[in-house]
C-alpha cells in the first residue's frame, strides 16, 4: 500500500492542523487521542512515511526504528505509566480496523486494562 500524505496524521506532522502534544524529537511525534479510550490514551507516530506496523518493520532504517521506540519508551515513563502498567498496541490494516494509514503506537493507561482479548472473542 502506496503512503498516502493526505492522512489526518501527515497533516499533524506538517502543523496543517493542531494536536495535543505531549512529546517531540526527531524520530517521533507523540500526542493525545481524539477519542480517549481508557483515561491516558497517547498515540506515538514516526516521523517518517510509513502506512503501518508493517511497512515501518520492514522499510525504516535502524535509526529511525530505534529513535521511534526509545520515543514511545520515553513518553510512558515520562506520562508516569511505568508503574501501574500500560498497553502499547498498533493496528495494522483491516482484521485490526487501522483507520489512519500512518504507523501509530497507541499507549493505553490510568486504568486496570483487563486482559487483552477476552476468551469469548478468541
Ligand atoms: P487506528 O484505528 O489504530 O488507526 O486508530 C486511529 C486513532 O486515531 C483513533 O483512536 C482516533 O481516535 C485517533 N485520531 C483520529 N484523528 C485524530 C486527531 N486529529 N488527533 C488525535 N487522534 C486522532
């Protein structure tokens, strides 16, 4: 799948519109969900274009992979996640219902998040 620059996340990366920063560096941008899912719900985007988990596993070079996780690494800390738990989780394409076709890492915390898949949905 060809990276398409009219993605809403492309956009944030360019300042055509705002976003709830809470983290910036060279290699990740990292900011507040529109739609909070759990009471700290944070996504970390590459600054590079990559369409998903997948396109960024397999076309970043090693710096920008190490810079984007030491970012997400740092911005969980930083948000005070480490010691009660966080989930960190990427949606890649349809099974998964990825909306926005730039590689994002969600962080999900300031609750107890429950096992990941409830055994009724396997
Ligand atoms: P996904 O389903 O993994 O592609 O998740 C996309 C996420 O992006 C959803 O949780 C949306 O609420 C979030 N989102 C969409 N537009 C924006 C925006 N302008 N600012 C912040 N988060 C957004």
């Amino acid at each position: 799948m060809a990276y398409d620059d009219s993605n809403i996340f492309a956009k944030i990366l360019r300042g055509e519109i705002p976003c709830d920063k809470v983290y910036e560096d060279e290699y990740a941008l990292a900011f507040r969900d529109i739609n909070p899912q759990t009471p700290t719900h944070v996504l970390v985007i590459p600054k590079g274009a990559y369409v998903s988990f997948d396109d960024f596993s397999e076309q970043a070079s090693g710096e920008e992979i190490v810079g984007f996780v030491r970012a997400a690494g740092k911005v969980a800390r930083d948000l005070g996640l480490v010691a009660p738990g966080y989930r960190a989780l990427a949606n890649h394409g349809a099974d998964a219902h990825q909306e926005v076709p730039h590689f994002h890492l969600h962080l999900f915390g300031g609750k107890d998040l429950g096992r990941m898949i409830k055994p009724s949905e396997k």
